[in-house]
C-alpha cells in the first residue's frame, strides 16, 4: 500500500503549491507566528463570547469573574500544555531543562492545556465561592474556538499530519516525507471546533442545559474525546511513541482520551439529578 502511494505521490497535492507560511507577518527584526495568532485569536473570541453567555439569566459568574477567569486560563493552556507535551509526548526534553521553555519551537498538549483550565477555574471558583461545575459549563461553551483555530494553525504549519492514504484530497507534507497524507489537521478542526460549538450551541441556547451543572462540559468532553479517539486512526503517531500503538494498538492520544469520554458519560448522565433553580435578582418568580 505505501509502495502504491510513494509512487502516486505526484499527482496528489503538494503543501507547498497552497502558498502557505507558518509566519503571518515578517519585519525582519520581528515575525509574528499564526500559531500565536491562533492562541490570541482562540481567547480574544472566547472571551467575546463568555461574556454573551453570562449576560444571560441565572449566570453563575459576573462579568470581573470572566476577565479574571481569562488570565488564569490562558496561564494554566501555556504551563498545562507545555508540561502536558513534556510529560505525554517528550519526557526526553527534561535532559536538557532550558528546553522546557522553548515553547517557540512547538510541542504542546491539549490534554495538558485542558488540566491547565480546570486547575485554573478550581482556584477562582473555590476563592470566589461560584459552582464549579457550572462555572464549567459555560467556559465549555467557548472552548471550540481555540481548537478549531488551533488545528488551523497545525495545518499552516504542516505539522501534526496524518498517516499515508490514497484518498483524492490527500496532502504531500514537506516534513512527512514523499508521501501523501490525511490532512488530520483539518479533521480535527471539523470536528473539535465546529461541530463541538454547534452542538453546545443549541444545548445552552435551545435547552435548559445550562440549568444542569455538568452537562455542558460532560457533552464537551464526550464530543473531544470521541471526536480525538476516532481521528487518531488518520493521525500519524509521534514518532517517539510509536512502540506504544505497536504495543497496545492505541496512540496516546486515544489513551488520554478513553479517561475524558468516561467522565463525558458520568457528567452527563447524573447532569438530571444535579438540577438547580436559579432565583432572579428581584421578584419571586426563578429563571428556571
């Protein structure tokens, strides 16, 4: 199969004929990167839309909460995913400690940038006394943003690329070899940003989901951990971690996510039984 596609290649389409740049702005003295655009551009936006979500009735958080909560959760995807990558993907990178900081150079988690948030909205929630789960559900709702801005980015990049095939829009990545690949990239932006943001969508704005702490971030969890499961089988192995799949048959990008699709399932299911009512500011009657 790959003696077929090695010797197709041509006739599939080569990364650098889509004019592409990991760099969207050269000074010379200054190069600003679409991966940072994607992070900036992934919170800038999810922000924006917090605050629609928590301008309607029954929010658990005011709107100080949110521009706090932006801070601590940008620390906690830089710390959680740096780390998340180091201990995940490249324990090698702790021989030489000065690497750790090299985040310039590529090599995050979304794993890891995920415990990063939940540490951080731990922390506000328990010093400002605010659900947590609650508090959960609405920062669910904005997370898509950052994904599908961030698997944009992995593609401009042309990283992260998918394994060999021979299907008609297959790519020919310049670090993959003289082999054409699925756009897995692309995939996940599909699939972890926008049909993420549609289906929570409708739940917090078409149900009365957000009146039951943990159901939105339970079907956010469902749909990552469903949604990476599925794509790893189109993703390319890390290569320092292919004697895993070799070993076990599952990438570790399907190990991490077999825990996040569990407690998907848990939240969602007992979401019913955490039901609350939510009083408005003046009047007797509850929002929901």
């Amino acid at each position: 199969m790959i003696d077929i596609i090695l010797a197709n290649a041509a006739q599939f389409t080569r990364f650098e004929e889509l004019g592409l740049s990991p760099t969207a702005l050269d000074l010379g003295f200054f190069q600003l990167k679409w991966y940072s655009l994607a992070y900036l551009a992934g919170i800038l936006i999810g922000y924006w839309y917090l605050t629609k979500l928590i301008a309607q009735p029954g929010a658990p958080m005011a709107r100080r909460h949110a521009d706090d909560f932006i801070f601590w959760a940008t620390l906690g995807i830089i710390i959680g995913g740096r780390l998340g990558y180091i201990v995940f993907y490249n324990p090698s990178i702790l021989a030489n400690p000065l690497d750790i900081f090299k985040v310039w150079q590529g090599g995050m988690s979304l794993h890891g940038g995920t415990l990063g948030v939940i540490i951080a909205i731990w922390w506000l929630t328990r010093k400002e006394k605010i659900n947590f789960l609650r508090f959960c559900d609405y920062v669910a709702c904005v997370i898509p943003f950052g994904l599908f801005f961030g698997r944009l980015a992995n593609f401009v990049n042309g990283e992260l690329w998918g394994r060999a095939t021979d299907v008609s829009w297959a790519v020919v990545f310049p670090m993959g070899g003289e082999v054409a690949r699925h756009p897995s990239q692309l995939y996940e932006a599909g699939l972890e940003g926008v049909l993420m943001f549609a289906v929570l969508w409708f739940l917090f704005w078409k149900t009365d989901a957000r009146y039951k702490p943990g159901l939105l971030v339970g079907v956010a969890a469902l749909d990552y951990g469903i949604a990476r499961f599925i794509i790893e089988f189109f993703r390319q192995p890390d290569q320092q971690l292919q004697w895993l799949v070799e070993q076990s048959g599952l990438s570790m990008g399907q190990w991490l996510s077999l825990p996040m699709i569990l407690l998907g399932l848990y939240l969602v299911f007992t979401a019913k039984g955490r039901r609350v009512r939510i009083e408005p500011v003046s009047g007797d009657t509850s929002v929901a």
